[in-house]
C-alpha cells in the first residue's frame, strides 16, 4: 500500500474515533439533546407520505438555503449547504490551496484545517495561541509577513480551549489580509453572538456554522458556509453536487423553524457550562479555562491517567496525549445537569484517590 501513496501524505495518520463503551458521553461536543418529539413527528409523516428517496436531492439546498438566510440575516445567495462543517473547510481549502500554498491556523485548534490542508498539497502552519490560549494576533501577523499564506482559518469560539476573538481584532486582520480569512463558528450559537451578517461585506470573509452542535443534527452532517456572493458563487465551483441528503436538509429546516426550542436547550447548555466552571474551580491542584462553547478545558495533574480512571467510571471526555501544550489537559462536553453531576463526582473520586 504504502508504495502507493503520495509521498507527502504517507506520515498522515487517519482521524480514528475509538469504539468505547459509556454510560455518558462527553468527548465530541454534541448536544446531549436528540431531536423533539414534534420535529420526528412531522418528518416521520412526511416520511409516510412519500420522500421521494430514488430522486436526488436539491443540490442547491434552497429551501434550507432560505431557512438560514433569514436565521442569520444574509441573502440565500450569500450561503452554502455542506455534509457538515468538515466537508465545506475542505470546499474552501480546495477551492483556494494548491500545491506549496500556506494555510494558518490557531494552535491549538480544530485538527482539520490541518489534515485537508496536507490533503490539498498545501503547507499548515499553526500559529501559537498566546498565554491562557487566548488569541495572540501579534503572531499571526508575523506569520502573515514570513509565511505569505493564501488562506488563515480563525476558530471562534476556538475548539478546544473555548476562547474567542474579539470582533474588531478579527475585522481587522480581514482587511489587512491579502487573501482569504475563514471564520469557523461552529460553537457561535453558545456565546451569543455571530459576525456572519457583517462578513458578507467583505470580498476575502467566510464563516463556517453548523447543525451539529448547538441544535444536535451530528449525526445528519449539515453545515454553512456565509460569504460575498461571489466569493460563495466562485466556491460552488469546486463543490459536489447532491451533497446533503434530502432528509438532512429537510431537518435542518425544521429545527430553524423550531428556533424556541433550541433558544432554551442552548441557554440551559450556557448555564450548565457556568455551574460546571465554578464547580471545577473549587477542585484544588485544577485549572480551568473560561468557555464560550459548550465544553471546558482543564489542566489536571497526570491527565492520561484521570483519563482512564474516567472511562473505567463509563464517562468519555476528549485527551490530548500527543499534543505537546494539551498533553495534561482534558476537554469535557457540557450535558444535562445529571450527567455533569456525575461527572463531577466521579472526578472528585479520582482525584482524591
């Protein structure tokens, strides 16, 4: 096999998610919330009156392509449907990275903007976040002069460390940028705002949303991609057709006409973040970083350790044991209040074991 391969991708390791089983869930920043009964209701009758499932779907995703024009307050001409966020940084990467161009991003950050990016025959370079892994825009600007990339991927809030951009810093680096900034706001819904709307101003701005956090679509793969129409029209170039299923985009739909529902899941998620920061905070030898995502990263003493001692309690939480600023450090989904009890207890017994 390996005589096979590109040469450059032969170190390339495959993205593994490990089959472990649990009794509760909190390494990949799902929602802890499925669909509601009234949205399986109606896609369930839908389903009995006939989805049409020999047809293709609407490669456009029009009618979903309205649902989030007027969710984010842009035109449907200024959106773009994805099988999820990973398939549209791969969309973006494709349409703009050829063989030796540089792409930056945060470091630590969402491993993807990586993986495609050597995919791509394109050089990643990851710029350090600064102390406390907040944004550190001095560097990026220097990486900008030495690297001359063609591409910058900002995370906002970031994943895994939960931090955000200020907006004038990001607007910016956008106009100072002689290429094109991604905006991944894959988290955004959770800290209360988003510059999507303001981004369709400028000719070089993408941002990145999703379904499958904030409103729980994971396992439907739906994500956006918000810009100037042209950037967004030039892009269509390199997308797949046919890429969201006619069920997921229907779905996807749904949930934003549903947008009450949702309000109150994500502000039950909010308060149950802050409950849990102040909890771990109160744990002695613990550092706990502050989060506008639904998730929280800790430093704890011998992390891979706590690790397993959590897995052998049934909980999964996400480690890091080959990153070498994350290698001590745990990133723990925020779930119900029931579940981040359990947690929180079942840490205390280990730490004090």
């Amino acid at each position: 096999m390996d005589k096979f391969m590109r040469d450059d991708l032969k170190g390339l390791k495959p993205y593994k998610v490990d089959s472990i089983p649990y009794r509760i869930k909190m390494d990949a920043n799902e929602s802890p919330y499925d669909l509601p009964d009234a949205i399986r209701q109606r896609l369930a009758n839908e389903l009995m009156r006939g989805y049409q499932f020999n047809r293709y779907p609407d490669s456009d995703a029009t009618a979903l392509k309205e649902a989030i024009s007027r969710y984010c307050g842009v035109s449907p001409q200024e959106v773009m449907v994805g099988a999820g966020s990973d398939e549209l940084i791969r969309v973006v990467i494709s349409a703009f990275v050829g063989k030796g161009d540089v792409v930056l991003y945060p470091n630590p950050s969402f491993t993807m903007y990586e993986v495609f990016t050597r995919i791509a025959g394109g050089i990643p370079i990851g710029v350090p976040l600064g102390e406390g892994f907040n944004y550190d825009m001095s560097r990026f600007y220097r990486a900008m002069e030495q690297h001359k990339p063609k591409l910058i991927f900002i995370c906002s809030p970031n994943n895994p460390t939960g931090n955000v951009i200020h907006k004038d810093e990001l607007m910016k680096l956008v106009t100072a940028f002689n290429g094109v900034v991604v905006v991944d706001e894959a988290y955004g819904e959770f800290c209360g705002h988003s510059i999507a709307s303001q981004m369709t101003n400028y000719p070089n701005a993408l941002v990145l949303k999703t379904f499958s956090k904030a409103f729980g679509l994971a396992g439907l793969r739906v994500g956006y991609l918000i810009g100037n129409r042209e950037l967004i029209e030039g892009i269509y170039a390199v997308k797949p057709p046919y890429n969201v299923s006619s069920f997921s985009q229907r779905a996807a739909q749904l949930v934003l006409e549903n947008m009450s529902i949702f309000s109150s899941r994500i502000a039950s998620i909010v308060s149950e973040r802050e409950w849990m920061y102040h909890k771990l905070r109160g744990f002695k030898g613990i550092e706990v970083y502050p989060s506008k995502a639904n998730f929280l990263l800790i430093k704890v003493p011998n992390a891979q350790n706590v690790h397993k001692e959590l897995i052998r309690e049934g909980i999964l939480v996400r480690n890091f044991p080959n990153h070498p600023r994350l290698k001590d450090h745990l990133r723990i989904t925020v779930s119900t209040r029931q579940d981040n009890e359990y947690f929180i207890k079942a840490l205390e017994r280990i730490l004090e074991g």
